[in-house]
C-alpha cells in the first residue's frame, strides 16, 4: 500500500482561479526588470566642468598668442633696426666715395696747378695764341670737368681763410681789409681749398675817416662871422 504525497493526488487542491482566466494567468508572474534609471549627475555640474576646461583652453591659447606677439615685435624691432644700420652703412660709403674722389682729383690736379699759372701769365701777356692756346683750353676744359674751380678777385673783401696775404698797403678808398692785386689765384675742389689765392691787400688809411657832418673846430665860428657880415653891410670901419 503506498503512501500518497500530499498535494500531488487527485484530491489535491488547485490554486482558484477565476473563471475565463487561462492556466497562464495563474502561473505567477516573473520579477520583470526595473525601468527606472539611476539618478543621473546634475546638469549643473557638467557645464561647470565644461566651461572651465574651455576657459583653461583659452588661457592657454591667450598666452601662446602674446608670445607669438613677443617674439614677432622683437623681430620686427631687429630688422627696423638692421635696416637703419644698413642705411647708415650705405649713406658713409657714399661720403666716403666721394672723399676719395675728391682726394684723388686733389693730388692729381695739385701737380697741374703751376701749368695753369704758366697758362694764366701768358694769357696775361697775349703770349696764349695758336697750337699752344687749343692745348691750353683743352687742358682748362679737362681740369674744371674733374671739378677744379679757381678764385680770388680784385676788390673782394679779404677772407684769411682763402685768402694768403703777401703784401699789405693803406689806402684811403677803402673801408675794411680788401684784396687789391690778385698775385696767384686759388683753386678748391667742392668745399676743399686746394691752394689759397695770394694776394696783395690793402686797409683804410689811419685816422683817414671823418664822420660826417663833422666840421672841423673854428668852422662854425667862421659860418656865424660871415652871416654877421652879411647883416651889417660888412666889418665896422676905424
């Protein structure tokens, strides 16, 4: 005789169901999973960190912008200043050019100033004519192109800085220290005296200058006497 297990005969008891419901409905139903999310992080929170990674991102770039203007202007200012050196550079071997030019035409044209005193004194003398002259003119020609100007004149004011004095005079129609004889003329190249012009002056005779309407003593006296005379008829008789 076996025993029977209870709930598993016939007579066991079968949980109720309602009436329609089919043998699914009253098999219990499965744990379904959750649908509700876990609290997200505050929105606050990430555009705080947003905004402050951006801001150090721009700091970032603000500084590397100032150094790129650091080294742009030191750059500038060393070319500016490379520039005026070699503008300055340029300007002194210019000068230099042209001192050099001025020496060399100096030395060379120094040894052709007794010819072109020769030149001058026949000249004087109306010795210049025929072949010699054309050779003399042509050789005045080349010297003033190579810039050699000559000077001195008669009655020009006495200048010790162009002018040699060779031999001095008073004379009462001059008024301050004149050249009067021109004995040698002098020569410059540009601004470079070559050789003074030697000369012969001549200054105002001592004591030679009266001011005018100055009348020597007893004059006046002697203009009061003769009105008198005039008024009178002339001097008292005996």
């Amino acid at each position: 005789m076996t025993e029977e297990t209870p709930g598993f005969g016939e007579n066991a008891e079968k949980p109720d169901v309602p009436s329609g419901a089919t043998p699914d409905d009253a098999a219990p139903k499965a744990a379904e999973p959750s649908t509700e999310e876990s609290p997200a992080a505050p929105a606050g929170d990430a555009a705080a960190s947003k905004t402050s990674a951006q801001d150090a991102q721009d700091v970032g770039l603000t500084a590397q912008l100032d150094q790129v203007r650091t080294a742009l202007n030191e750059r500038t200012a060393d070319l500016q200043r490379l520039q005026a050196e070699y503008q300055n550079y340029r300007r002194r071997v210019e000068r230099d050019k042209v001192a050099v030019k001025e020496i060399a035409s100096a030395n060379l044209l120094s040894e052709l100033l007794p010819t072109l005193d020769d030149i001058g004194r026949a000249r004087e003398h109306g010795e210049l004519v025929g072949g010699f002259k054309s050779v003399a003119e042509s050789l005045e020609t080349v010297v003033a192109k190579l810039g050699l100007q000559q000077f001195g004149k008669e009655g020009e004011p006495f200048d010790p800085t162009i002018h040699e004095a060779l031999m001095h005079s008073y004379a009462p129609d001059v008024t301050e220290t004149t050249c009067v004889a021109i004995l040698q003329p002098g020569y410059r190249i540009g601004e470079r005296t070559i050789r003074p012009a030697r000369v012969a002056v001549a200054e105002p005779q001592p004591g030679a200058q009266t001011v005018k309407g100055e009348e020597p003593e007893g004059s006046a006296g002697s203009a009061a006497e003769k009105a008198d005379e005039k008024e009178t008829g002339g001097p008292d008789e005996g």
